[in-house]
C-alpha cells in the first residue's frame, strides 16, 4: 500500500513563528504535493515538487516556501505564520505513468490542521 | 470562476436509496479522478477515468466520463452509511504530461440509516 505521512494531524502555533510541516511518502514516487483545504474554497495548490530540488509555483503560493532534499521528503514552511493560514494541509504523491497518457491518480496524507493563534 | 462545478453542493439520502453526483468542466479534461474523504482526514482515491465514454465500477460505486470528456458522473448504488463523506473531482485539464490536478469543491453526502 502507499502510504505518504504527515508530520502531526494537529498543530497550534503563534502569529509570527515558523512553521515546518513534515511530508514523507514511501512509494519513490517523484511527484509531490502541498495542498491547503478550506471550506467553501475547496482544495488548493500551494505547491508542488517533480523531482529532487525542483519545485513548482500553485496557485497560492504566496506565504509558503518549501523544500525538497530528498525524494521520499516534501516540506512546507510558513515563514511567518498569520492567522489567514489557519487551514487543513494535505499532502500528496503521484508517480508519473508513462504510457497512460498525462494522468495519474495522487495519494493523499491524512492532513495536518493548523491553528495560527 | 471555478473551472470544476460539482453538483449538487450536499445531498441526505435514506439508507438504501440510489444517488448521482456530478462534476462539469467547460474545458476538454484529459482525465478525471474521483476521491472520497471522511471529515478531518485525507483523501482516497476512488477511480480514474480518461476516455471519452469510458465507465468503471468498484463496490456499488459507478463513474462515467461523457463522449466530450467534459463531465463525468458518480453512482451509488442502495447507499450505506459507509458511503458517507465528501467526494472531490480532479481533472487533468492541460495535454501535457506532468500536469497538476484541479479541484472541485466537493459534495457533502449524509446517508440517514
């Protein structure tokens, strides 16, 4: 089974703190992604990752930063956490299917909820 | 404007009873995966479809991609509480490879025993 885990399922933090958050997948899965879900503005792109060291712009990622050292690791970081980030994060991998055409189904973590006080 | 409307917004259904849900695009989608996701957890993958036409089963759960590939529709069949949660389309809209997935905002399904 794939299993791609989230460093905490809840975390509390302060306005103006760093905030790491910790995504591991075990499926050497090259792609790599970084979601936050709110209601009414359903699940959004923050960031995404092809490849060691690579990454990619969503469409929010405004705030966020993130790193990719290794290939099983993705993380995010809030550089200065506010309040508006207050949110679910779900992490996803996907491998790229080569001969299927462009699809390829992304297996999610079970989410980190963030409370930015 | 949201460029995948899923319909309705949340539906309660009796136990037994069958449901459709949709998701539609304006845009030609090159492949459409359907996920489930209990409250306050991840999302699991229920099907991917990507030719025109094209029909999966698994349980009592059916997905169809229209000819135009620019709506797809989700079955239950005699629902169960178990069916309960939030189910989200994805799409592929861009031929290239490596393309990201967009979101729906998702359905909300209440099963009443």
């Amino acid at each position: 089974d794939v299993k791609v885990t989230q460093s905490s399922r809840y975390l509390v933090k302060r306005t103006g703190e760093k905030v790491f958050l910790e995504c591991v997948q075990d499926m050497d899965h090259e792609n790599m992604f970084w979601y936050r879900q709110d209601p009414g503005l359903g699940l959004r792109l923050i960031y995404f990752s092809y490849d060691v060291k690579m990454k990619e712009k969503g469409d929010i990622p405004e705030g966020y930063s993130v790193s990719r050292e290794k290939k099983e690791r993705f993380s995010l970081i809030l550089e200065s956490a506010s309040t508006n980030q207050t949110s679910m994060y779900l992490c996803a991998s996907s491998s790229l299917i080569f001969g299927q055409g462009p699809g390829y189904e992304q297996y999610f973590g079970p989410g980190t909820r963030l409370t930015v006080t | 404007s949201q460029e995948l409307e899923q319909s309705p917004q949340s539906l309660i259904v009796q136990e037994g009873k069958n449901l459709t849900i949709n998701c539609t695009s304006s845009k030609t989608l090159y492949g459409l995966y359907w996920y489930k996701q209990k409250y306050g957890e991840g999302l699991i993958f229920l099907m991917m479809l990507q030719k025109g036409g094209e029909e999966k089963s698994h349980e009592k759960i059916t997905a169809k991609l229209d000819e135009k590939k620019q709506q797809s529709s989700l079955h239950i069949t005699a629902s169960q509480p178990s069916h309960a949660g939030i189910y989200l389309c994805g799409a592929d809209m861009w031929a290239g490879a490596n393309s990201k997935l967009t979101f729906g905002k998702g359905i909300t399904l209440s099963v009443r025993p």
